[in-house]
C-alpha cells in the first residue's frame, strides 16, 4: 500500500539526500548510464552544492558489452563540474546469457579482442580481490573508505519490481532508513536509493525540467517504438537484458557490430523469432504437462553437470514451496525460461517468488500444513 504525502518525491529525495550527506563524511554515487542513477547523480550535484561537498565521488563498472551511447555518457560526466567520475575497466567475468556453452564474458580479459579500447583515464587493475559484478558492488567502499562510515547511492525503485518494493520498504536499514543496505557493519557501510518511490514519468520530469544530461540512446529507444518499461541500458548478456539482442542492430549499428565481434552467440539470439527467448504460452502438444517439458529442457539444454544439477536443487526447492498452490503452472513457466535463458543465476524465478500473492499463497500453505489441513489455493 502507498501513503502519499504532501510534499512530492523530488522534495522527499533531496531531504534524504541531504540527510544521509550529513550522517556520512563519505559519499559515492554509482552509475550505469542509465536514466534512474542519472537522476540520483545530479540530485547528490544539488545536495553536495548545497553543503560545499564538491567535488562528488562517481564510479562506473564498465562492462564492456555496453551501449555505445553509454560510453559516450560516461565522457560527458567526465566533464561536469563536480563530478570526479571513476572509471573502472577492470578484468571480471559477467554473465553471458547468450549461450549454454560459455555462460561467462570474460570482460576486458588479457588476450581478447574487447569491443572497444580502453578510456585513456580508466582505472585498469583489479586490487579489489573479486571478480565478479555484484561482488565488487557490495566491496567497493571497503576498499576506497576503509574504516571509514561510507555509503554508496544508487538508483533503484520499487515500481520496478515487488522484489524490490518489498526489500525497500519492510524494516530499517540504518536509523529510520528502509531503502537500503547495509554492507558491512563494522565500518559503517550502507547503500541507499533515495528515489526508490519514484515512478517513471517522475524521473523523465526531473531530467527534461533540469536540462539534464542523459544517455541517448533512450532517443534511439523510443524512436524504434520500444515501450519505456522495457528500455534497458545495463549489460547486454545480462539475463534481464539479453532479449534487448533482437533489436540492438535497429536502434545502434555500432553497438551491435561491437557485440557481433565479441561474442559469436549473439548473432543467434537476434534471429531467434518472437517469443523465442520465453516460455511459450501453449504447452507443446508433444508433453503431457509443463513440469515434463521443463525436465526435457533441463536435460537437452543444460549440459554442463555442475550447472544442470544447481538448476535441478532450485526447481526442487521451488516445487516444494508451492506445491499444492494454484501457481505452480507459473512458477514451472518461470523456470522454463530460466532454462531457455541459461538464467541459473535464477532472477526471474526470484522476482516471481517474491511478489506478495505468491507469499501471501506460500504462507497460507504453511499455515495449513501446521494446522494438518494440507495445501493452499
């Protein structure tokens, strides 16, 4: 349930903003290039203004399959007044959901060829220990403040996702603080987003009312015809984003011609047709239920042991949540694509569990089972 209030949401976020400069002497901003962190950069440009915090810390994970257009972003921020951009073109594997035989991009690897050369002033050497995305993430103000109370903004909203709607408004984070994370608790390191509650249209205002520098390939975008909810600018083997594939060649040539190069799978996954990349909506004739067709899947697509039996233990566990529910169907449709997607990373599947029927219906099984009156609908 929303509760509304008299101030609007750009009033709401400059408070928290301002709020959380004043709690923290350490403040980075982390940007993807895409339109929700522009917003919470150039709100931390007002606040930082304000409070004489210039310049602000920024950084950037350059994930190597990215936009051309996000690239060219990257060296406009270089250029803002305030704005001391870190950018990171470190050696870290990410997933790559365009193939079930090399599921890795080994991004900015020695010895590959890259999609593009490295930024004169990028950061180049890993010394933060991981080598995965999430990873540095959640590592990062260790290495840069440590010791040192520090938090990271980020631009994250819960019209998005439930999963998120839930994890950024159910219980504190720090002081009176839902929307965010803590990171590490003996340092005092968090992560915030302070326009979690914003919505879509908000976020366009802020930037065409302030003139705000943007990645334009969201022009592109919408010039292709592409609906809004589903422009998406972060990497483009992400198991999110892999499906954007089908129309990087139509919105940027270069982009693609990039992409092509690197990675020989992606030219498959643009010629696959419609729904290719999902569940089908009809069951195949040739099965008896979705559950056998998922199996046949599992078997024929996954052939990496490790990954066929990590992919196996979590459709267990799924199943033996909502069996009995009426969500089932779905949930075995969100696994299929997961296994059409080589998502074993499972996102879709969490996004699926974690919108409020399905643990409203997860629940009511549980509390059926310890009153001995078997399964939900």
């Amino acid at each position: 349930m929303k509760i509304y209030q008299a101030k609007n949401v750009y009033e709401a976020a400059l408070e928290r903003i301002e709020y959380i400069y004043r709690e923290f002497p350490n403040v980075a901003v982390s940007v993807s290039g895409g339109k929700d962190s522009t917003v919470v950069l150039f709100l931390c440009l007002e606040v930082a203004r304000k409070l004489n915090r210039l310049p602000i810390h920024v950084y950037f994970l350059d994930q190597e399959a990215e936009w051309r257009q996000t690239v060219e972003y990257m060296r406009v921020l270089q250029d803002i007044p305030g704005v001391d951009l870190h950018w990171y073109q470190i050696q870290f594997d990410i997933f790559n959901s365009t193939s079930h035989v090399d599921d890795m991009l080994h991004c900015w690897r020695e010895g590959d060829t890259w999609m593009r050369r490295k930024e004169p002033t990028a950061i180049t050497e890993n010394n933060f220990g991981v080598n995965r995305f999430h990873d540095f993430l959640d590592i990062y103000l260790d290495k840069i403040y440590p010791g040192e109370p520090a938090c990271t903004m980020g631009g994250v909203r819960t019209d998005e996702s439930p999963n998120r709607a839930m994890a950024l408004t159910t219980r504190p984070t720090y002081k009176h603080i839902t929307y965010g994370k803590c990171l590490n608790s003996k340092d005092k390191h968090y992560v915030f987003y302070p326009i979690y509650d914003w919505e879509i249209a908000d976020v366009w205002h802020y930037i065409a009312a302030n003139n705000i520098p943007y990645n334009r390939v969201y022009d592109l975008m919408h010039q292709h015809g592409m609906h809004p909810r589903k422009m998406r600018v972060s990497c483009l083997t992400h198991e999110m984003s892999v499906i954007m594939l089908q129309d990087v060649q139509d919105i940027c040539r270069d982009t693609w011609n990039d992409v092509v190069m690197r990675l020989e799978t992606a030219n498959s996954v643009k010629h696959l047709k419609g729904g290719a990349l999902h569940c089908p909506d009809e069951l195949p004739p040739m099965f008896s239920s979705w559950v056998e067709y998922r199996d046949y899947l599992l078997e024929k697509l996954i052939t990496d042991p490790a990954i066929n039996e990590k992919m196996a233990r979590k459709f267990r566990q799924c199943d033996a949540i909502f069996q009995g529910t009426r969500h089932m169907n779905g949930l075995y449709k969100e696994e299929i694509t997961a296994i059409i997607r080589n998502d074993h990373y499972f996102t879709r599947i969490s996004n699926f569990m974690s919108r409020q029927d399905k643990i409203a219906a997860h629940k009511r099984r549980k509390r059926k089972k310890r009153e001995g009156g078997g399964g939900s609908k």
